[in-house]
C-alpha cells in the first residue's frame, strides 16, 4: 500500500492545519495507523495513533499535543485525518503517516515507529511564532 500525505504548510502559532493520509488501497485491514514527526536533528516520534481492533478504538496521543490534535479515520475514504488545533513552533517537524501490518500490537507499544510497516512520505508542517 502507499500513503501520501498532504495539508501541510505555514501556519502562525495559535492557527490549525488538518492533516490527510490517503492510501492507495482500502485501509480496512490495518487496525493501527498513526501520525509521526520528525523535526530537524531529532528522532521520529509518534504523535497520535489508534488501533481498532477492539470494539472500542483505542487512541494514543504523545502528552505534548493532548487536548490539541485529533486522530480520525475514514474506512470509506481509506483516509487518516490529524485536525491540529492551536499550533506552536515546537510542532514544526515533517510529518509522517503510517500503517502496521500486525494484529497484536501492545497498547504501549503503539508509539514504536518499528511497529509500523507502510509510510507516507511526509508533509511538512511550519509554525511561525
């Protein structure tokens, strides 16, 4: 499957951004997919993820973004969405979407970007102050 992401772009602190993940084929069958970021000089972290593959989707959200980013899927559209809400520099990096293949990822485990198997390859996202 390929990913391509885009929404990216400047945006003042304080503003949002809405973030999209298209794949090439239905996203049906990946129970967990998620957002990184990368900024310059510094490791790829996870942002938001949500694994559906219990009744109740569980969703991951690092601490710095809670209460400001929301993760949402599309089964329909075979979209991921990161509606990104009062935005600060320090959210300037690339962002990334992803896909795992595995069924059975630990909860905890859901922000290893070695779980994910498929990756978009990036948008970018500025935050001027």
């Amino acid at each position: 499957v390929q990913l391509q992401a885009s929404g990216g772009g400047l945006v003042q602190a304080g503003g949002s951004l809405r973030l999209s993940c298209a794949a090439s084929r239905s996203i049906f069958s990946f129970n967990v997919m998620g957002w990184f970021r990368q900024a310059p000089g510094k490791e790829r972290e996870a942002v938001s993820c949500i694994d559906t593959s219990d009744e109740t989707p569980y969703y991951y959200y690092t601490e710095s973004v809670k209460g400001r980013f929301t993760l949402s899927r599309d089964n329909a559209k075979n979209s991921v969405y990161l509606q990104m809400n009062s935005v600060n520099p320090e959210d300037t990096a690339v962002y990334y979407c992803a896909a795992a293949n595995s069924m059975g990822i630990n909860y905890s485990d859901l922000g290893l970007k070695e779980e994910y198997d498929y990756w978009g390859q990036g948008t970018q996202v500025t935050v001027s102050s």
